[in-house]
C-alpha cells in the first residue's frame, strides 16, 4: 500500500497510531495538550458533516429522539453494566465511555454503508446537544467528587462547543474531500499514538487486563451492534433504513472519551477507550463486507 492511500485510509491509520504508539510510548511531554488539540481538529473537521438546522426537518425528531435512547439509553447501560466488573481506574474509563455521546464518523460511515445520511445527521446534531447536558450528569454522578467540574466544562467547551462553532465557519470554504480525509486520519493518529503511548506499560505489563477489557469491548461493539442488526432485519425494516440504527447501537466517540480520561485523571483511565478503538475499526470493516452481502 503506497503512503497516500494509507493517509486516505481511516482503518489502517488508526492500526498505525496504535502501534507506533505501542512501541515507541507515546510523546514524551504534553500528551494532555497534544491529544486535546488533535481532538479538537479532528472534531471541527468531522463537525462540518452535521447540520443543525436540519434537526428541524418534518418527521426526522422522532428518529432522533429515538437514536438518542438507542445510543444515550441502551449502550450507554450496556457499558455500565460490563465496565462495573473492573477496578476503580478502569471504571473511570468505562463510565467516560457511557456519558460520551455517538461518534461523529456515523454520518460518513452511513454514507459509506448506503444508509440514510440525513437521518445520520439529525441524530448525531441531537446527540451532541444532549451530550453538553448529560456528559456532566453523568460523569458527576458516577464518579463524584474526583471529577473537577471546571475542568470538565473547559473541555467540553474546547473539545465539542468550539469545533462546532469553528465548523460552521469552515463550511463557508469548500475544502476538497481528500484533504479533509487527510487532516481527519492525521489527527486521529496523533491521537491514537499519544494515548496509547502514554499506556504503553498497561498494555505490555498486564495481558490479563487486556484480554477482559478487550472481551468487553467485543461485547460492546459487535454484540450490540449485530444484535440490533438481527432485530430489525427480523422485523423486514430496508438495509437503507437500520444502517444508521445500528451505528448508534455500538459506536461512541472513544477519542472523546480517551481526550477526557487524560485530561481530567491519568492514562489508565484512557485504557478501555483506547482498546475499544481497535475493536470499533474491526466492526466497522465487517459492517462494510456484511453490507456488501446482504441483499436487503
């Protein structure tokens, strides 16, 4: 594979960051502020792909009030669920996880997949609105007074409310896809390699931990997500109508949630988001082979 189809590659750039990041440990100083600024880039990028005026549109809000259940309401529980058999610092992650709202890549990867973008859309706007209320309520309920409000405010202002605002003005200016695929797969490598540098020994020192968290995160994004592919395929809803659903079903926003876990405890906390990503490109792959199959 020549170096400009990887850099055009969402999968294989993500794969690179996790193991150059593995075996290299990360940046030596500033993971916090360079992970939060690859974030940030990353989401303004993503961002411009949402409309919110759209979340207006006749007979789109009960499909997004819906999507925020599925996403809000059924994974997020799911996520407690399993994350509570793990220690303190661990279940940081998993609760982060929980209150994380659905990632922004559901919107291209329903176009990718031949599903409905514009309820993609509708849904992942009224996601991230919900997730300026619920994150802290959540997060604050769960963990409690390790949490610093303030801190948690600031990120969310830099890491959701300002790429938003940035994105809207990026909109006025027609950026050429493959630039913005380019940008979008550096930032997420950054990323990657930064946290999963930063957990390096975690991952080398306790194989036992990896295995659990990684069963979790198998349960997390396959089980969810097929399960409620099988249930709808049941019910004879079109492939075009349940992409989407079953988007929401397994996928969080994992770089939101290891940028968080960073900035507001240590990278141990980062660990079960950091894991789960491998886990959520591996779905993603299959979800495009099963889709490719499937007649309807």
């Amino acid at each position: 594979m020549r170096a400009s189809e990887v850099l055009q590659s969402h999968s294989a750039m993500m794969m690179l960051g996790l193991v150059v990041g593995l075996i290299v440990g990360g940046f030596p100083v500033m993971t916090k502020e360079i992970s939060m600024g690859a974030l940030a880039l990353l989401m303004t990028i993503s961002l411009t792909n949402v409309r919110l005026g759209e979340t207006q549109a006749k007979g789109m809000s009960r499909d997004a009030v819906l999507m925020l259940l599925l996403n809000y309401g059924f994974l997020t529980c799911v996520i407690l669920l399993l994350g509570s058999l793990f220690s303190e610092k661990l279940w940081w992650g998993w609760i982060l996880m929980a209150a994380a709202p659905s990632a922004i890549s559901i919107v291209p990867f329903t176009s990718i997949l031949g599903g409905s973008t514009a309820k993609a859309l509708i849904s992942t706007s009224a996601n991230y609105l919900a997730a300026l209320i619920l994150m802290p309520i959540i997060s604050l309920a769960l963990i409690g007074t390790s949490v610093s409000v303030s801190s948690l405010i600031v990120s969310l202002l830099l890491l959701i409310v300002l790429p938003m605002a940035l994105s809207r003005l990026m909109m006025l200016k027609d950026f050429e896809r493959s630039t913005k695929t380019v940008v979008t797969n550096l930032s997420f490598f950054v990323l990657i390699f930064a946290v999963a540098g930063s957990n390096r020994s975690a991952f080398l020192d306790d194989p036992a931990m990896v295995v659990a968290v990684s069963a979790v995160c198998l349960v997390r994004t396959f089980g969810t997500g097929y399960l409620t592919e099988f249930l709808l395929r049941s019910r004879s809803m079109p492939k075009k109508d349940r992409i989407h659903i079953v988007l929401f079903a397994g996928y969080k926003n994992l770089g939101l949630t290891a940028t968080l876990a960073i900035a507001l405890f240590e990278p141990i906390v980062a660990v079960p988001a950091t894991i789960c990503i491998v886990f959520e490109i591996l779905w993603i792959i299959s979800l495009l082979r099963y889709y490719q199959s499937a007649a309807s």
